[in-house]
C-alpha cells in the first residue's frame, strides 16, 4: 500500500541563492518512523522529536541523504525544512536538478520533499514507483518574468495534482503555449518548436489511443535543458531541448508511452520492462507507422546495438543473466533495449494480437501489480495458443539479441 495519501507542500524558493525552505503538511496511510531528504536540506521543525544525519545508502556506495527518524511512530506529520537542492550528477549523470536563476529544476529523484522509505536504494525505488498521492503546492519568491511549470492543474503559483506517483516543478522565463487540452512550456524563443511539438503530440496521442485503448487527452510538455534526462508524469513530460529540434522526437514518443505502461512494483518494476521496455517498442512501433520501415528497423539495429554495448561496458554479467531476474541485480537499464526487442520477437509471433495485449495489460494491471507469470497467462489468453517455449527461452531463460 502506497504510504503517503496527501500533501500540502508551501515553498519559498530563492532564484539567486539557490535556496528554498519548505513547510508541508503531510497525511499517510500508515505510522511512519522515518523518511529521506535531499542531502543538502536539514529539517527545523518537526511536530514529533526527531534525530537526523547524513547517511549513505546501505546498498549503494556514495549516495548520501539526510535521514531523518521519528522518535514516535506518526501517520500526520507537520515539518519545515530548508537549505540548497544538492545534485546527484556523480551518481546519475542526468540528475543535474538545482535552483538558479537559469533553470530550477524540483524532482522527486533528488527529493525536495520527504521521501518515506528506508536508507535503502531498493525500498527507495519500489516506494517511489508505487506511490500514490494528492498534492497541493503553493510556490512564493518567483520574480514576476519567470513561469512555474508542472503537470496537474496550475493557477498562477499554486499546483493541485491528483493520484501522483511524483512530482517534477520547473521554473523558468518559460513561454505557455496552448492547443486545447495540450500544452507546452518552453523557454523563451523556442515557440516555434512548441507549436510542432504539440502537432506531434496530438498525432502521436491519437495513434496509440486507436492501437492500445483510449486515454484523457490533458497532457503537458515541459522543456528541460539538454542533459537532464527526460521524464514522465501522470499527464506530463519532461523533454529535453533538442528533443524539440529533432525531426524524430523519440523522446516525445517514448515519455507519453508510458501513459500506456501496466502497474509493476519490487523487483518486477526494477527489471524495467513493463516500462521502459514498453515505452520503447510502442515508440518503435508509432516510427514505423509515421515515418516507414527503414526508421523501424533502424531502430532495432540500434537497440541491439546498445544492449551489447552496455554488456561489454557496464554490465558484463548481463548477458548471462535471464531478463526476469534483472530486477534482482539492478540490470533494469538492459531492458530498454533487449526488453524492447524481447516484445518486438512476441509481435511476430503473436501477429495482431499483440495489440490487444498491450491494451490488456494496461486495462488489468494499472491499479494492481503484473509480473511475468500473469503476463504469460494473459499473452496466451489473447493469442490462444502456447507460450511456453518463447517465455522460457527470452524472459526465463538466457536469450541474447
């Protein structure tokens, strides 16, 4: 069960000096007896006494954040908080998140509000992926030349998000641009880019709505500063800048994928493929449609390529390791290539039905969690046959692409 139910975060951020301070009022499910911050935040105030100290993760080497534990166990709890957003640049290349006066960037990855989970990197991960809660900001100290951007509903500094896993704030002299339920905000001078990126994203929301269901058409795209790695939200996407000078969007196509993503949660959530695996080959399927053949199988080669890549770099034991278990070894980031393929080797076997799959596996498993055996079954439900030998050879057993 997700812990924390509703927030009510105020915020006073300061462009110049980098700083913010929080105040939050936060209600959970559960009594909690401790809760993670950004390693450059200490807490002031506390409704209950409180201990805190930096602290490295216990199964990640160097990654530091201020853990904070209560001396009684609370389910209602009143804090306030300050200091600088401390980056994790080191640790993840794209987690560049700061406040300045050139970009603000608040996410849930560098935790400017407390994150309720053990000083564990894998309770951290299912604590996040599983969350579920409503939020209400309100943000103080923006100089009138700059826009705060989020997903949700926004009235001039206020936020209201609903049934959130995350959130993700940025604040800078953005431009808004507007088509229906769509909308764009991007950095002063990029308009043109904007209006095209919402021409693509409505043709984008249409093709997956007619292969894998339909979905509410309120969606918001956020411009971020080349590096910072793109991100999905409930109704929002993180996309970096050159993703809107692209002639192929990928990153566009691959965030709002997700909206179609099953709910995955622990160690099945860790292997990545019910997400990024997803993502990936729905994309790969909207190029194909939208830009022809040779981009589609362009694309495979270049998954392929990147999974040998990654094992002969990063993850040398990979290759040896079933896909089902990644989440075991932290080798998620394999999935976003040979997941991918793994799917693209199930469409040809299954033909047309695939698509219903996909549909099926959102529609049965987005308010409880799926793993391979269920995926399995509603596989072989759908497309009425046995899949015993492909299960077994690509996701239970060791296959390599």
């Amino acid at each position: 069960m997700t812990l924390m139910k509703k927030m009510c975060l105020n915020l006073l951020i300061d462009l110049k000096r980098g700083t913010l301070e929080g105040n939050i009022r936060v209600k959970l499910n559960e009594n909690v007896k401790c809760f993670l911050l950004n390693k450059g935040l200490k807490i002031e105030y506390c409704n209950v006494e409180f201990s805190q100290r930096l602290i490295e993760f216990i199964d990640f080497k160097g990654y530091e954040v201020n853990f904070v534990e209560l001396k009684s166990p609370m389910r209602e709890l009143e804090l306030k908080y300050s200091g600088t957003l401390e980056s994790y640049e080191k640790l993840f290349p794209h987690l560049k998140d700061k406040i300045s006066e050139e970009y603000t960037l608040l996410r849930t990855d560098t935790y400017f509000y407390p994150i309720f989970a053990k000083p564990l990197f894998k309770d951290l991960i299912n604590t996040i992926s599983t969350s579920s809660f409503d939020a209400e900001i309100s943000i103080s100290g923006i100089p009138s030349e700059y826009k705060i951007a989020s997903g949700g509903e926004i009235q001039g500094n206020k936020l209201r998000m609903l049934n959130t896993w995350r959130l993700d704030i940025a604040i800078a002299k953005f431009s808004l641009i507007k088509s229906e339920n769509l909308r764009a905000f991007v950095l002063r001078g990029n308009e043109e880019y904007g209006n095209r990126i919402l021409r693509l994203l409505r043709k984008a929301f249409n093709f997956y709505c007619s292969m894998f269901g339909e979905r509410a058409t309120r969606y918001t795209i956020i411009e971020i500063p080349d590096g910072y790695g793109g991100q999905a939200g409930i109704d929002y996407s993180l996309i970096e800048s050159k993703t809107l000078r692209e002639p192929i969007p990928y990153g566009l196509y691959h965030e709002l994928a997700h909206l179609w993503n099953p709910r995955a949660e622990g160690e099945v959530q860790r292997t990545r493929f019910f997400d990024e695996a997803f993502a990936n080959y729905l994309t790969a399927l909207l190029i194909r449609e939208y830009y022809g053949e040779d981009e589609f199988e362009k694309i495979l080669r270049e998954f392929r390529e990147v999974y040998w890549q990654l094992v002969g770099n990063r993850f040398p034991r990979g290759s040896e390791v079933p896909l089902a278990e990644y989440g075991k070894y932290e080798f998620g980031t394999l999935s976003y290539s040979k997941g991918a393929l793994i799917l693209y080797e199930l469409h040809k076997l299954i033909g047309n039905s695939f698509y219903k799959l996909i549909r099926e596996c959102y529609e049965r498993f987005r308010d409880r969690p799926i793993d391979f055996k269920n995926f399995k079954a509603l596989a072989e439900e759908i497309s009425g046959r046995s899949l015993d030998d492909f299960f077994n050879e690509k996701i239970f057993g060791v296959w390599n692409p």
